[in-house]
C-alpha cells in the first residue's frame, strides 16, 4: 500500500501586505473616531448652535467689556477712544465706605439665606416625597411651585398689604387697641423680610432638584433598613440624607460661588422703605455706580471684584469637597 504525498502548492504573491483599514468606529480601546462622532451626533449638535450663539453674544462677548475697568471710559469715545487709568477705579473702589457698606450687606444677607433657606428645599422635598397619594403630591407641589414664577413686584406688594403699616396685621391690631407692626420700614427686620420673601417664593421651586435626587435613591434600601427594624427617622438619616448629600455638596458649591450675588430686583423695590444702610447690595451698588451717576468703570471694577471672588470661592468650595470625597462640580481625571 502506497502512501500518497499531500504537498500544499504555495499561495500566489500577492505583493506587500496592506495596512488594515481603519474601522469607521474608531480604533479599539480609544472610542469612535471625530468623523464617526459627527455623524452620528450632527442632529443634536445642530440644535445646540442657536443656544450656543445665545451665550456667546450675551455672555461671552460682553466679557471683553470688562476692559472698561482699566479705563476713565466715556460713551462718546468708546472703548478705543477711552484713557487708560489701570488700577485707579479699584483703588477707588476699595477706598469708597459704600462699597465696603454694600459688600458687608450682601455678606450677612448671603449668610442668613444659606442657614435658613438652603435647608428649606431639602426639607420640603422630603414631605413631599414622603406622601403616600400621588395626587395630594402633585396638588401639594403645583402650590408650592406657584410663588416662584410671581414677579418681584407682586410678592413686596403682598408682604406689604400683609406686613406693612396699613397691612392686614396692622389693622387688625388697631382694632383690638395695640400699636400698628411697622415690620416693612423698620430696618432691624430687613433681615427677616427678605429672607421670608426668598423663602416664600423660591423654596417651592428649589424642591425639584432634590426631589429628582430622591427619585434616583435604591427603594430597596428603604425595604431592608425597614426589615432589619429601623424607623422612619433612622431610614430619613442613613439613607436618605447620605443620598442627597452629592446633591447637597454641589448646590453649595454654586451657591457660595453666586454669594455675592444676591439679587438686584427684590432690594431695589425695597431700597427706599428700608434705608440704603440696610438695604444696598453689590447689585443695586453697581446700578447706581453705572446707570445713575454715569461712572461705568467703577460699576465695571465692582462687577470684575463680584466675578473674580465667586470663581476662587467655587475653586476652594469644590476643592474642599473633594477633600470630603464628593465629585462637586468638576473633578480632574
């Protein structure tokens, strides 16, 4: 018997080995490619471009005119036509008592709004949250949203017709012999006032975030700590509060940074009853330095001042969460 031989005749040249094509997803391990990416995200980032052309005319442009700071600037010359002055507005600032008047008010102002009203949302959400009938939730939060979209206007002029001397309180206490409450002209209650109004309009509306935060919350660990005994409280304080607490830290965060930032409206309708001892902020402090008395670049310097201590509040609030482990607002790879 005779073996037979089974030689394999040699593959054909087929010249040099080519490259292997690039996959139109990108090489492994680094994601799809820009070209792909732009395929496949060109609709959304078409419907970006109107809000991104918002934000660059009306945000980012104007930055440029910070410029103004630096100079004596005149609306007739321009900014090209403007001397240049350097430092002289900030030195002037700096050395103005109602700034620092200004700076102080909005200070203690940002401080009691923090304590008092920060937890407020947190609060709210968790009662509601905590209602069993979702419609008596949906009834319960359309009440407590609706003070936030009322003008600034409408909630002083119902504080007023409340808490003003010829206010509903007032007259009811004339009828009964006792001594009118003159709470919305007394400047030792502007704290007081404010900080109810901000409350009474914005708390409602402040509840949506932490509310979506609850939602996001494993129901199952509620279920277990509820099986292994623990009450209401204890579930509330070892579940609930450690899951909104990245919430929590980042909404502090960009609160400290806006802290000087207190609003403008709500002071200005106010400023007059009051006093300006009690009642100018940053705001209605650089509206009177620009549009009333006609000086733009010290209304300028103190909007650089407001914008340049907001960022390095952020920058040291956000590096203080992370030194508590929490992502804030951005965290470096």
């Amino acid at each position: 018997m005779t073996e037979r031989s089974t030689a394999v005749a040699p593959a054909p040249d087929r010249g040099p080995a080519r490259p292997a094509r690039r996959r139109a997803a990108g090489r492994p391990g680094r994601g799809p490619s820009l070209r792909a990416r732009w395929r496949r995200d060109r609709p959304l980032l078409l419907m970006t471009l109107p809000a991104i052309g918002l934000l660059a005319v009306f945000h980012y442009v104007p930055t440029f005119g910070n410029v103004i700071a630096f100079q004596q600037y005149n609306p007739w010359d321009g900014v090209l036509g403007s001397p240049w002055v350097g430092f002289y507005q900030f030195e002037r600032l700096f050395t103005d008592p109602r700034f620092w008047n200004a700076v102080g008010n909005t200070l203690v102002i940002a401080a009691v709004q923090l304590v008092f009203f920060f937890p407020v949302p947190i609060a709210l959400a968790i009662l509601l949250d905590s209602v069993l009938t979702r419609r008596l939730r949906l009834v319960l939060q359309s009440i407590v949203y609706m003070p936030h979209f009322f003008s600034w206007v409408l909630v002083v002029t119902l504080f007023q017709q409340i808490l003003g001397g010829a206010g509903l309180i007032s007259q009811a206490l004339r009828g009964a012999g006792y001594a009118p409450l003159e709470m919305m002209a007394n400047p030792d209650a502007f704290l007081l006032v404010v900080t109810s109004q901000m409350v009474w309009k914005d708390a409602g509306w402040g509840t949506i975030i932490f509310l979506a935060a609850l939602a996001a919350i494993d129901q199952n660990l509620y279920e277990s700590a509820a099986v292994d005994g623990a009450d209401r409280w204890r579930r509330m304080w070892h579940i609930t509060l450690p899951g909104l607490r990245p919430v929590i830290v980042l909404l502090l965060i960009l609160k400290l940074g806006d802290i000087l930032n207190v609003g403008f409206e709500q002071f200005y309708l106010q400023r007059d009853a009051f006093g300006a001892g009690v009642s100018e902020v940053m705001d209605t402090f650089v509206y009177h330095q620009t549009l009333v008395t006609g000086n733009f670049s010290a209304g300028a310097a103190a909007g650089l001042v407001k914008g340049v201590v907001g960022l390095v509040l952020i920058l040291v609030a956000n590096k203080m969460a992370h030194l508590m482990g929490e992502h804030g607002v951005y965290k470096r790879a």
